[in-house]
C-alpha cells in the first residue's frame, strides 16, 4: 500500500525547532568548547555533562531549552554532539577539572567577571 508524506507538516516541525532553537539561544558546540580549552578526553566531557545534568536536574531547570543533542559529521565518521545555551556553558566550564590550565583560566575568568558585576 502506497503511503502519502505530508511534507508540509515536516517542513512546519522544522520550522518550529529553528524558532525553538533561536528563541533559547543554543549558540554553543559542547565539542568547540573543549576544543577550545584543550580537553581532550571523552571521560572528562561526560563527567563535566553528567554533573551539569544534575545541576540542572536539581535546580529544575528547563533541559530542553539549554540542551539539544545532536550528530555531527567529523569527516569521517558521526558523532555526538551538544549544542548548549549561554548558562549551560557556563556550567559545563565550571564542572571542568581546574587541573588543566585553561580550564582554570576560565573558571578564574568567570569568576572575576562575577566579582566586578557585585
């Protein structure tokens, strides 16, 4: 039996996670940000996401409006990705070990920026 696709209505549910996604301002790569700061290890990305999960677990926090998991070409092969919001950042940073210098860096960094703003 021949199915009809609907492809408007898959075209509208784009439409919307786009507008979803501007609205909550999913502007990072979790994979970019531990470029950036040198982090090499997958163990250490899963133990910073998995404490900021629970962060936002705890506190209540909208998952959906912060987190957004994702697939990406490497070149070579997919994998996993985040795309995470400003505060979802903020927090993986934080669950970073210090030990790494940049990680430090930018821990330091924020809290600075937090001092200067009281």
């Amino acid at each position: 039996m021949l199915k009809i696709y609907d492809y408007l209505e898959e075209m509208l549910e784009a439409q919307q996670q786009r507008q979803n996604d501007a609205a909550t301002k999913l502007n990072f790569f979790v994979s970019e940000v531990m470029e950036m700061l040198a982090i090499e290890e997958s163990e250490e990305i899963v133990i910073s996401l998995n404490r900021t999960f629970r962060a936002f677990g705890t506190l209540q926090l909208p998952f959906n409006q912060n987190f957004k998991k994702i697939y990406r070409f490497d070149g070579t092969d997919m994998v996993l990705d985040w795309k995470v919001s400003s505060l979802a950042c903020y927090l993986i940073i934080i669950n970073c070990d210090p030990t790494n210098e940049l990680v430090a860096k930018a821990q330091l960094h924020f809290a600075m920026n937090r001092m200067g703003s009281n």
